[in-house]
C-alpha cells in the first residue's frame, strides 16, 4: 500500500492548542509537512459535525486529512482534495451501525430521557441521526446518571455506547448517545479493516474522556502531555485491567525541543510507535529552518 502509515488524531486540545496550556509553535508546521508525505494517511478523529471540523481546519491552519471521522463516531468523511476538499460519507458506515438502534430514532431515545433534570439537549447542529448529545453539570458524578440512562435503553433493548467527557473551556460536562458500534475506536477499525491499515502501522492520539475507548483499546495510542490528570489515570487503570500495557504513550516533551502539548504531543507519539519517522520529522524541521 501507497499509504502505509495511519495516523489517526482527535482534534479539540489534541491537535488544536485551544487548551489552557502553551503550544510549541513548531508542531503544526510539522505536521503540515508530514501530512505531505505519500506514506502517510492522516486522519482526523473529533466530536465536531462537518461544519465544524472544516472551521478548525482553516482556523488552525491544518494540513487537509485524507479521511475525516466526525460526531463522536457516528460520520466518516473521504476526502479528496481537489477543490478545496470534497467530502464524501460513507453510506456503508450508516449501515453497520444502524442496526444497534433497532429502527428506533433520536427522537425516540430523547422521549425515553425526558424529566432527567441533569440533561440539555444541545444544539440541533450538534445531534445527528445516529447521535443524541446533552450537557450536564461538569461536577457530577457520572456513574450514576448514566446507570440510570442505560436502564432506560435496556428496557428498550437498544445497543448503545454512552460517552462521557469534559468540556474544559466551557466548564460543562458533556454526554454523547451513540450506537453501539458508532465510537471513534469503532469507526478507525472499520477504517483499517476497509482500507488495509495493519494494527503496526496505525497510531491514535487523544486527550480527553471522549478518547478513551480508543487510548484503552489495545491500539498502538499516544495521550498528549496537557491531557487531564483523571483522563491519565483512568486510561492507565483500564490499560492495566485489559492486559494491554505498553500500548499507550504518554508524551512527556522533548522531541526536537517541543514540549509534548497538543500537536508535539502527537508526533512524538508516533517517533515512539514508529521510528524511522523521526527522520521525516528531522528533514522537515531542518527545511523549515533554512526557510527562515
């Protein structure tokens, strides 16, 4: 295969330096360059809709990906890149995970959550077919409340996944319900599994509760350095009880003096997995420089 490497990446204080620590300037350029090399499938992973992940493209200045999995999940996105990018869904995505629903809607599971004080629906941009998402306060406990959606969707006997993570920058909790089969480890198998990818040469990298299933799963993962501490602790505590040790990197910084937050983060995760690319990243910074 033409493109022998995946590398797949959260985008939201991953690959985007919209947290509360500093970037190393360095990282997305980079990047840019790596996303240019014919080896490389570069592969964006996010909660965004279409819309959205196309602003954070332009906004950031990021190399266009070659596929693009939206919505926690739930949409994947083939894109090519002539004129500006055309993004193309992947019908049979829809079908493999339709059947988790049983026929049923958002609608319907929506019906089935109301007088749960803790939820709000967010907004209408932000749900799709195949995903229903609240807020909810960002200090609660969040075993109980979703043992209490799970119930509901039991009695109904729907398979879905139920994703919790924090919205650090808005202060808020946030709650996706998805098909069972509709999360970001989901999604990035069935991408490798359709387009060849081995387990070897696939890397994912994240950073919040949202990621986890991924970071957890026995794929070759990378947390970025400014992940949250309780995001850190679950994933090695999980790691630890699937037997999957030694499959996630934790950036710490140091990689051509960055500092291992967001972008950097992600490139010295994949120097760890794969090795040989520390040359493509030294060649492209010693470019950079001559540039100057």
């Amino acid at each position: 295969m033409k493109h022998n490497i995946l590398l797949c990446s959260d985008l939201d204080r991953t690959l985007l330096p919209n947290g509360a620590q500093p970037e190393s300037p360095e990282a997305r350029r980079l990047l840019q360059r790596l996303a240019d090399r014919s080896e490389l499938t570069l592969v964006y992973v996010s909660g965004r809709h279409q819309a959205l992940l196309q602003q954070a493209i332009e906004e950031y200045d990021l190399p266009l990906p070659d596929y693009a999995i939206g919505d926690v999940g739930t949409t994947i996105y083939d894109i090519d890149d002539i004129e500006d990018g055309n993004w193309r869904p992947w019908d049979s995505w829809y079908q493999e995970i339709a059947s988790d629903w049983r026929g049923k809607t958002r609608q319907d599971l929506q019906a089935w959550f109301a007088g749960i004080d803790l939820l709000r629906l967010q907004e209408p941009e932000k749900q799709n077919d195949f995903k229903l998402s609240y807020y909810a306060p960002a200090d609660i406990e969040p075993d109980n409340l979703l043992k209490q959606l799970r119930q509901r969707l039991d009695v109904e006997d729907i398979r879905a996944s139920l994703i919790w993570s924090i919205d650090e920058a808005a202060d808020t909790g946030l709650l996706d319900i998805l098909p069972e089969r509709a999360t970001k480890l989901h999604a990035i198998k069935f991408l490798m599994k359709h387009k060849g990818f081995a387990h070897e040469q696939t890397v994912f990298a994240g950073d919040s509760g949202n990621d986890l299933p991924a970071l957890t799963s026995g794929l070759q993962a990378v947390l970025v350095k400014n992940a949250r501490d309780d995001v850190r602790t679950t994933a090695l505590r999980q790691l630890q009880a699937a037997g999957h040790d030694g499959c996630l990197y934790l950036a710490q910084g140091g990689l051509l003096g960055m500092n291992g937050n967001y972008g950097a983060g992600v490139l010295e995760g994949l120097v760890h997995f794969l090795p040989h690319t520390l040359a493509w990243l030294q060649d492209a910074s010693t470019e950079r420089h001559r540039e100057r």
